[in-house]
C-alpha cells in the first residue's frame, strides 16, 4: 500500500515556506501539495502548522490521505472499505425525507432515524455513477448494481426506492437506496481516528460521550474486531466518523466481503473506492 | 468589482443570480443558514475556489477553527459584494 497525503495551502504561504517546485498552482492562489506520507517535508509540514496555529492561523487549509493498493493487495484483502467517492446535494431531508429525531443522541447527533421512502432531486446523482451518496450519507445504487447485488446472492443489505421529488408530488426513479441491514461491526481502538494526521483530538472534542463518534475524520486504515465477523457481505462500522452540523451528520463506514468487492469489479461499478479493512 | 469582472469573463454564458451559502453546505453550513444572491459566474468562481481550498467529496470535515480560517481565505479573494458595500 502505497500513502500519499495532499495539503492545500495559501500560495502566499507556501511561497514563503516551501520549495517554488514542490506542488501545482490551483488558479493562481492556493498550492496543491502531494507527498508521501513518510516524506521529510511532511513533517516540516506540520511543524510549520502547529507555528501558525501558535498564533491562530493555520498553514494548510485542508489536507486529504489516499491510499493506493495493487491488485495483489486488495484481492489478499479479507475485508474492505467501500468508499463511496461519488457525493451530492441536495440531501434527502432537504427534499422531503422525514426523519425521526426521537432517539437521536444529544452529545453528538447520531441515530436519526430515517422515516420514509428516500426522496431526492435524482437529477442531482451524478450520472454514470452506480454508487454515490449524498453529504448527509444517504447511499444510493443505481438499477445495474442492484440487479448484480440480488443476482450474486449478497447479504447484508435492503434495495429500497428512491423518489425523485419534481414539481408536484414524488415520482418513482431508476435508483435505489441501499440500507445496510446486518450487524455492525464492531470498530477497534487501533483504527485512528482525528481532526487531522497531526491532531488527533487528544481532548475527544469531537468524540461523543456515550461512545457513537470514533473521531471527527478517519485517519488510517479500518480496523474492526474479530468477533464481529458474521457471513454479511456489506456491514457498517458501529462506531461513526464526522460530526452534526448542518446537512451534514455522522456517518458509519461501509465495510463490504471480498465477494462484493468481485460483484463491484466485475460491472465494473463507478463511482467507488476500496481500501483494505483489517480484523484484529 | 474587478473579481466579479473577472468571473463574468471565465463564464460569459452565465447569466442571472443565484443565491449563494456563506458556509457551503458540504462544509457543514446549514440549508436555511445566511445566503446571498450573487450573479451566477461569480457565484461558479466562488464555488470553484472553495472546491480548490477544500475539494468536495472527500468525505473529510474542517474543524470548526479550519473552517474559519477556509472562509477567510475564500472571502478574502472572493469577497462578498454586499459585506463589502457592492451591489452586484
Ligand atoms: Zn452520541
């Protein structure tokens, strides 16, 4: 596996700090910076954003991991993180969608219940996507996957409707909401979890107190015990990643059997990423 | 003035206003949070430069410190016209 960690910078600032060469100009104001993780520069990178965040400033504006794997490693995988890289807006609730509030947990928002069919703007679902998910984390396949989904027999989740909400009242469309129904799985102390690879929220600012939020960002790789291993092919982590604010709401992650990760191949589904998950 | 020029040069298809959220809502802003009404190309140069500073999608969140400091490094090239005493 292969880990590269991209920073977005002020060109003002990167000037002063960095190497003219390192990184590409994105319109002329803000540098994009890619490096491997265990590259020296990245860690004079953070020593330069803990300086500026001394004096309440930050030096990168946003930072983002990726992780690449070869073909050996992913097939090796005996368990996977679907990462749905296809997002969009308007959400759900923003389209009629009720949901009930009534068990949702005051620390940190999560355990909204959705209580109605998924209703969205569909023209918004990017197009050619087989999977995609909007930025409060409703997830939504389109018919192609569904039809591989209940072809190759895979456990673990329900193919509900999604209606398109027009001008007058919801209509029926081609895409499907994919709710995940098996047991979480339970995620483990060694998955990290933080505001950023330099800060790992050692105040649990962002961890709620009755234990539903793992952190506000996932830093590495999944990790999830052992036991809760069972036959579903798609399982979501019991611990969640983000925050409420806004749209936006906690979200689990998606953890999915390498039988899936074949079915996804073999369409081939857009719209998605794989990392290796991990049972300790 | 000079930026919302600029904008309606990068899209001279662009026509109309379109109502813009000062926190994007994939920021974590909130759907019925303080929007303003910008002409739809500087609104897509706004846009743009968000997605630059913070890419969408990327299934990661700010804190609410970096947030504030992604504002002001939007804002501050990309002002809004009326904070800033412009009818656009
Ligand atoms: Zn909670």
């Amino acid at each position: 596996m292969r880990e590269t960690i991209e920073f977005r910078i002020a060109e003002r600032d990167a000037r002063m700090h960095l190497d003219p060469g390192l990184g590409v100009s994105l319109g002329g104001s803000i540098r994009k910076v890619v490096l491997p993780v265990d590259d020296a520069r990245v860690g004079r990178i953070a020593q330069l954003h803990r300086a500026y965040g001394e004096r309440g400033d930050a030096f990168f504006l946003s930072w983002n991991l990726h992780r690449s794997y070869t073909e050996k490693e992913l097939r090796a995988a005996e368990l996977l993180n679907l990462i749905v890289r296809a997002r969009f807006e308007p959400t759900g609730a923003m389209c009629g969608t009720t949901y009930d509030e009534s068990s949702t947990c005051r620390h940190c928002g999560a355990g909204a219940r959705q209580a109605s069919d998924l209703v969205l703007d569909t023209r918004r679902i990017p197009k050619s996507k087989d999977i995609a998910q909007t930025i409060a984390g409703e997830v939504v396949v389109s018919s192609r996957f569904a039809t591989a989904f209940r072809e190759s027999g895979l456990r673990g989740a329900e193919l509900r409707p999604v209606l398109h909400q027009g001008r007058g009242k919801p209509l029926s469309s081609d895409w499907l909401q994919l709710i995940v129904t098996s047991k979480p799985r339970s995620l483990s102390t060694r998955t990290v979890a933080g505001n950023n690879p330099f800060d790992l929220d050692e105040d649990d600012a962002f961890r709620c107190p009755l234990g539903h939020i793992a952190g506000l960002n996932q830093i590495s790789e999944l990790y999830v015990e052992r036991s809760s291993l069972d036959d579903a092919d798609v399982a979501v982590t019991d611990k969640l990643f983000g925050d409420r604010r806004g749209e936006l709401r906690p979200e689990p992650r998606l953890l999915i059997s390498p039988r899936l990760r074949d079915a996804l191949q073999a369409l081939p589904a857009q719209g998605y990423a794989l990392e290796a998950a991990h049972f300790v | 003035m000079q930026r919302l020029k600029a904008a309606q040069d990068a899209y001279p298809n662009s026509t109309g206003y379109e109502n813009h959220h000062f926190i994007p809502l994939y920021l974590g802003g909130a759907s019925n949070g303080q929007t303003y009404r910008l002409p739809t190309a500087y609104h897509k140069a706004v846009t743009q430069q968000f997605r630059r500073v913070w890419p969408y999608g990327q299934g990661r969140r700010p804190t609410p410190q970096e947030l504030q400091k992604l504002l002001l490094a939007v804002y501050s090239e990309y002002p809004i016209p009326q904070l800033i005493g412009i009818t656009p």
